[in-house]
C-alpha cells in the first residue's frame, strides 16, 4: 500500500499508461463555499453560511493525525481537486483514463438534522451535474439512503443526466440495506440501472461505548472497522434476500477490503446449510412466500457484489497473491480503485509488476468489471 506524497513518475509503470484503468474511488473536494451556492433550501443555506463548522462537523473522536509523520490527517497528501481540471491534471498522472468521481462528503451521515444531510446530499448532485459532468466527467450521484423518500425523489431527478453512472452511499454502523424500508431506493436504482456504491464513512465504531473507546489506534480505526461493516452490510443484503427481489441490483463495497470475500464465502454458505430454517422468517422473504432462498449465498456474492481494490495490500510472495486472487473472485469482482487524493492513494503497480496477474485478470480489474457494470 502506498504512502505519504507518491511520486507517479517513480512508482507508476510505463505499461500502465497502455492499459485503460478505471478508478473507482477518485474523491472531488470542492471548497465549502462553492458547494453551499448550490444549496436550495433557504433555511439550511444560512445556517451553512453562519454556524463556524460550515456544512458538516466531523464528530469522530479519533484522527489520523495522531498516526501520520507530520501530524495531518492525510486527506489531500496528493493534491486537492476542486474542479474538473484538477481531476483530470491528477488522473493523467496516474494513467487514470476514466476517474469516476465521488463528491466526497463521508461525515454526511455522521449529522444529527436530516434537513442539513438532504440540503448537503441536493448540493453535491447539482454541483456534479453543473461542474463534474459537462466536463466530461463519470460522477457518481449522492444518495441520501437516511431518507428513503428523498432518496427515491433525487434518484428520478439525477440519475439519467449523462455521466451518472452510479449511486454513492456508504456502510458503517446505520440501519443496515436488508430493512425492508430500502426496498423503493433499490427498485429506483434497478429502474434507472444504477449500481449502489457504498463507502466507508466517518462513523466508525459506536462512540461513547467501553468497544469503541478502547480502541486507540488508526489500524483498528479504520483498518479493521471498514472491512468489518462491508462484511456485516454484504451478509446482511444477501441472507435478507435483497438480490432476490431485485436480482438486478449491484452493489459495490468502495474501500472496505477485500481479503475478507474467500471467509465470507465459505462461512455463509456452511451456515446457511446448515441453519436455513428461519430464512422464511424475514419479512422480504416472508412476503415474497419463500423458504429458501433462490440461490447459496455465495452465487450472490459473485453476481450481485463487487469490492474496490484500494488497499491492496498484496502478500510479499507472488504465488501467494495469485492464490488469495483466485479465492477471492477477484476477476468476476475486483474493480480498481485509488483513493486520490488521500495518504493511502494505491496506484495500480502491483497490477504490472506482480507476477500474479495475467493479461486476462490485469483487464479484468483495472477496466473490464467497471466497463460492464457503469456501461462505459
């Protein structure tokens, strides 16, 4: 995994450049003050204007400060892109060709007032359509999964306007995508065929709680946190037969690991073996009269689910990569991603350096999955 401020001359191959890549994870940073131009409900607008946090106050008690040399968080180690040309400046750079970009907000759901977190979810997506995709741009819409009504609403109104080519949501520690109360968001998206890309957000473990407050270090911050919720929200989506009633619907676990899909894999299809008898007992499924569900649990997880590379964070030995590759179904789900422009930033190296990858699987993460799954 790449650190600190990465030189793209010294750690990006000349081969890279010869492969199209499409990155899933390229966050936008506009300044406060142009985002909150976009804001159209009057009421939130001046509050954005007035309060002295601005938009959205990050609540976290913890920061990668405490644990990068020079004592920053590491959000803009590589740069800040507040317009269009500052994505593509970077994205070149990097033999990135297609960055699908994301208005990266990840405290928006950590806020308390659900009229802040809709006014900052309508500004993102106007200042996408207005400033991101004319120029273009792939951009990913926000939605706002804490109001499914709204959600629903902003889908209809952002999702067909050229260079929407997904939804951006996150995991963590919310009501979790199996609650039958999601079920009109994901008929939305599948109408308007847009994958759900959830992000880790800011939220983290629960605070104010001895679990949570015993931990100290950003290794178990958010090395271990993200993993731990893409796992629990992909389970969840899968045994409470989600991809049954929207067979459809694609999901996309940015920044949440990996390494986890062989477990996950193998440990949901013994149980659920072994354990079926209160699938019934679901309301989707009880609604929808099934006992089981229409496929084992791992079909789904190969079909309906896909999971960003970034970090990679390869094994030393290259047999080994390619082992945990395979395990992991890393051609049918492995979509590139590099984090720009954050202290992880992961540049797509080891995909031209390692023995691990072939032509065939090379394409496959770096290009191939995201052009059949955003259609581009």
């Amino acid at each position: 995994m790449a650190s600190q401020d990465v030189d793209p001359q010294r750690e990006v191959p000349a081969d890279a450049f010869d492969e199209r890549i499409i990155d899933l994870d390229f966050h936008m940073n506009p300044p406060e003050e142009t985002l909150i131009q976009y804001v159209e409900d009057d009421v939130a607008r001046e509050k954005f204007e007035n309060v002295e946090y601005g938009m959205a106050h990050r609540k976290a008690k913890w920061d990668a400060a405490w644990a990068i040399p020079g004592g920053n968080e590491g959000l803009f180690t590589q740069g800040r892109a507040e317009v269009a040309s500052d994505v593509k400046l970077a994205a070149e750079k990097f033999a990135i060709d297609d960055p699908i970009v994301n208005v990266g907000i990840n405290n928006a759901p950590t806020q308390h007032n659900p009229v802040q977190k809709n006014a900052i979810a309508q500004a993102a997506n106007d200042f996408a359509l207005d400033r991101i995709v004319p120029e273009d741009l792939h951009c990913l819409m926000m939605v706002p999964q804490w109001d499914v009504d709204y959600a629903v609403e902003e889908i209809h109104r952002v999702a067909d306007e050229d260079g929407i080519v997904g939804a951006y949501g996150w995991f963590g520690p919310f009501d979790l995508f199996g609650d039958t109360k999601f079920d009109p968001l994901f008929e939305a998206l599948v109408e308007h065929d847009l994958p759900l890309v959830l992000h880790g957000s800011l939220s983290f473990w629960p605070q104010d709680t001895p679990y949570g407050d015993g931990m100290l270090t950003w290794t178990e911050i958010l090395g271990f946190d993200w993993p731990i919720h893409a796992m629990l929200t992909t389970v969840n989506a899968i045994m409470s037969g989600v991809f049954d009633k929207f067979p459809e619907l694609d999901i996309v676990i940015e920044e949440g690991g990996h390494w986890w899909v062989p477990f996950v894999k193998y440990r949901m299809d013994e149980f659920y073996e072994m354990h079926p008898g209160d699938i019934k007992m679901h309301p989707r499924l009880h609604e929808m009269g099934q006992e089981r569900l229409q496929r084992t649990p791992s079909e789904y997880l190969r079909e309906n689910v896909y999971v960003t590379t970034q970090p990679m964070a390869p094994p030393e030995r290259s047999t080994d990569f390619e082992a945990m590759l395979d395990l992991s179904m890393a051609e049918d789900m492995f979509l590139y991603s590099s984090d720009w422009p954050h202290q992880t930033l992961d540049p797509a190296t080891w995909a031209f350096t390692n023995r691990a990858f072939d032509e065939d699987l090379r394409a496959a993460v770096l290009h191939e999955n995201a052009e059949e799954l955003f259609g581009i």
